[in-house]
C-alpha cells in the first residue's frame, strides 16, 4: 500500500527553480519535516489558520525550525511514511499547485476518504495542494504569509554583501 502511493503521489523532478520564467513566483514557509512530506507528494493539504486568494504556483520553503518534528515522526509514522534521517532546512526545496482553501470540515467531506489527507488535515482551514515538483534546494530566509521569492533572495544577497563588506572593513582596520 505504502509503495503504490508514494507511485501516485511521486513528485515531478525539475533541477533548479527558474525564477526568471517565473519573477513573481510566492513562497509559503513551512516546518521542513511537513515540507518535505508536501514537496515528496504525500502531504497534499496545508493547515492554516488564514485563507488566501491566490491560486496558482508557489514555491514551498522549509524553516529552519525544528519545534514540529516531533509531530512529525508520530504523524510519518501512523501513516506508515520513512522520511529522510535528515531535513533540508532554510531552502525552497520544490514548488506546488495551490488549488484551493477550504475549511476543515468541507475539506475531510471532499477528501477525507483519503488516509493520508485525512490524517495531515487539521484545519482550521485546509491549503488543497497539487502538482508537487522537487528542486534543487535553494537556501534563503523565509517570511511570514506569501512572499516573494526574488525578492527575497535578492535581500538575502544584499544582507551578505553588507556582512562582507563590514567584514573587509574590520579586517583592514585590524591590519593597520
């Protein structure tokens, strides 16, 4: 049972993400062991407390966090899911469909004949995700709500180049 659905839920591999066919791709942050179960295909609902109008792709970022993995392993381990000894943390590792939000209770009506999206919803309102694609991963920070990913890697290069540059300062004015 375990092998044909991970069959069916396998995710599309792409090498790297292409932001330049896609410069206003989001990203949503998430808890690595619950992003890597989304970006893998297993995991195809997201529980949030807030709803969202976009529909489309996004990009799915996993926090470097490691408050939920706990949850995690009991959750991976009811639905009988080996994940990795290890998660990527702090990095886009795949993109997603997001189709729909629904509430709990609607969502469990629609799919909640399905073992594995019954046991990852819980609401209070359920991120319908489809389409998982791997990719290499991308190291960046994250953020809170959608964001923008080249945007942030942007900032994030900008926050490097800052750090460098004090760093060359301080080097220079210890050498002196």
């Amino acid at each position: 049972m375990n092998e044909k659905r991970c069959e069916e839920r396998r995710a599309v591999e792409i090498p790297t993400l292409d932001l330049a066919a896609s410069p206003d791709l989001k990203a949503l942050t998430i808890r690595a062991p619950w992003a890597w179960a989304i970006a893998q295909g297993w995991k195809r609902v997201e529980n949030r407390s807030w709803s969202t109008r976009f529909r489309g792709r996004i990009a799915i970022h996993a926090a470097v966090s490691k408050e939920s993995d706990g949850d995690a392993a009991a959750t991976f381990a009811n639905l009988e899911i080996e994940p990795p000894s290890e998660f990527v943390r702090g990095a886009i590792i795949g993109t997603v469909e997001l189709v729909d939000v629904l509430p709990l209770d609607e969502f469990l009506r629609r799919f909640g004949g399905d073992r594995y999206d019954r046991g990852f919803a819980l609401g209070p309102l359920c991120w319908v995700l489809r389409e998982p694609r791997l990719c290499v991963p991308t190291p960046c920070s994250g953020n809170f709500q959608l964001w923008n990913v080249a945007r942030r890697l942007e900032l994030d290069r900008e926050r490097a180049e800052g750090r460098k540059s004090v760093e060359r300062r301080k080097s220079s004015t210890n050498g002196r």
